[in-house]
C-alpha cells in the first residue's frame, strides 16, 4: 500500500484522482485544494468525490501551507508520495524531502517544450503534431525538476483545447499509474523516457487572459477557426454584436479562396447555423451563449423566435 497525498483543483486533477482511487494498492489520505471563496464547479466535483471516497481535503494557500502540511501529518498517516497536478502553489523546502518518493509534478507537455501555464495553449497554437506528459521531481524552480517520465501521443489534425486537454489527463493518469507501479515492485522511482530521439527546444509559455479570446473576422478563415478552438473549455471565444458578448460554443467552417468582400457580414441563417462571411470563406455558428444564460443551438434561437437579435447582411461588431 502506497498511502499518497494529491494537490490539484481542476478536471484535470479530478480525472487522475479517479483511476488512482480504482487500483486499492494505493491509498489517497488527503486531496489537497486551493483555499479559494468562490468555488467552481470543478473544485465541488472533487469535494463530491473525496466525500463518496472518505478522502480528507486539506484547503491552503500560500500563506498557510507551512501549517496545514505539516511534518506530523505526512508521519502520522504515513504518506510515502505526494502528486501535484494543475496546482501552481510552492511547495516550502522544509516538506520537500522528507517524503520517501518525493513530490512529483504532472505536465501536459514534453519538457522542455511548453514550461510555464499553458502547455495544450500552445501545443494548439503552434499546430504540432505530438504531444505528451512529462513527470518531475518537485524543487524550487518552477517546471525544472529531475525529469522522471516522459511519454508522447499524437494529435489529431484541427484538434480542439478540451479534446486534447482530456486526451492528456487521461493519459496521464496512465503514466502515473506506471510510476506508482515500479514503486510497488522496485521500491523506487526508475525513470522511463519515451521522448528521448524527438528533438525538443525549450519553450516558454505565458499565462492566457481572457481578452485574448475575442474572435477578429477581419482575420482569413483558418485563423479564426484555430482561435474558435484554443478557446473553447474554460476560456470560450467571443464576438461582440449590438454590444453583446456572444461566446461560440460550436462551429464549422467553409473554406471559399474566392470570398475577399463584405467580410464580417452575416451572408445566411438557417436550422444549421449562422454563416458569417470572413476571408476565404464562411464560419458557421450553430451554438452560441448570451450572457447570464445556457448555451443554445442556432435552430432553438429560431424555434424561439429570439434569432431576431441576428439581422441577415448586418454585419459583426455592429452597434
């Protein structure tokens, strides 16, 4: 029996949480979470888990962390390794060593490409075709610790963030499963390192902001489509019409060399979508949000008759 600490607070965390919790070998004491006032919905599904799990939660932040994971905690429950997944919390120094196996640190990426906040971000961005999960040691600089497991999957083409966020966190969970496995039989941490003939450079990345999100229908059509698809998990694309703020939950898009006029014009709205003319082509909208309310289907816009809103040959960003 493993007995094991785990810090992470999103879907990410959650999804490694679950495949761990299934092998009884090993034995999760205390999910730890960020102490936060407002709490999503990704924090309540772990809350929910750990409580259906008898899985104690340790809420800290940077002021309290020297307390709440204290050197008697991890002694009296006899925690031999502690996971950090989507956490961004620093562990202090006086912790770090004496685990028996250490902290390690789950990255969807292959260091040293993508260090830093937002590694799927930019897999996207710059269209690679692989990408991966690598596992470190935890020290003091961020995303630089003794590199204990790296593996890669490939990536469909025009993948989207969310898509290629839950192929990772599962896969992931696949590798940690791994670690723990060697643990088990070797007791010890052996490095595994599927990556080593790919030519990586180190990159850094930066954090994501929201107005980043905000889709320019001048730009020609793959551009917008790329953009449609980085955003489209937490942080959701939008275009501004009659001064709102319409977030694009779906879309298509119709690829046209010969459209190069009118761009930003809304050409058609059918049961399908609404077809806005860009560069080289058409983007399709076939679900969308308004503020303060559920997504919807452009067909439901038109059974409800609110597709008013949308006037055919107005254009985006109208006021």
């Amino acid at each position: 029996m493993i007995n094991i600490i785990f810090a992470g607070s999103d879907l990410f965390s959650l999804i490694n949480i679950i495949e761990i919790n299934k092998i009884k070998l090993y034995n999760i004491v205390y999910i730890i979470l960020k102490d936060i006032k407002k709490k999503n919905k990704e924090i309540n599904s772990i809350i929910n888990f750990s409580k259906e799990n008898n899985i104690k939660i340790l809420y800290i932040n940077k002021y309290n962390i020297e307390n709440k994971i204290s050197i008697n905690i991890i002694n009296n429950n006899k925690i031999k390794l502690i996971i950090i997944s989507s956490f961004g919390i620093i562990f202090p120094d006086k912790i770090l060593n004496i685990v028996k196996y250490g902290f390690i640190n789950i990255h969807a990426s292959i260091l040293p490409k993508y260090i830093g906040p937002s590694p799927i971000y930019n897999t996207i961005i710059n269209k690679d075709k692989i990408s991966g999960i690598t596992i470190f040691k935890i020290n003091k600089i961020i995303d630089n610790g003794e590199i204990i497991f790296r593996s890669y999957i490939k990536i469909k083409k025009n993948e989207n963030y969310y898509n290629l966020y839950i192929k990772l966190a599962k896969f992931s969970s696949f590798c940690v499963l791994k670690i723990l496995r060697n643990i088990l039989i070797n007791k010890k941490i052996l490095k595994i390192d599927k990556c080593l003939k790919i030519n990586i450079k180190k990159k850094i990345t930066k954090k994501i902001h929201k107005y980043e999100s905000k889709i320019n229908f001048n730009n020609n059509i793959k551009k917008i489509d790329l953009k449609i698809r980085l955003f489209n998990y937490k942080i959701k694309s939008f275009f501004i019409y009659k001064n709102i703020n319409i977030k694009i939950i779906k879309h298509e898009y119709i690829f046209d060399k010969n459209i190069n006029s009118e761009i930003k014009k809304i050409y058609l709205i059918n049961n399908y979508g609404i077809y806005i003319k860009v560069n080289k082509g058409l983007i399709v909208l076939k679900k969308i949000q308004f503020p303060n309310k559920n997504p919807t289907t452009i067909k439901d816009l038109i059974n409800s008759k609110k597709i008013k809103i949308f006037k055919k040959d107005s254009y985006i960003d109208e006021k």
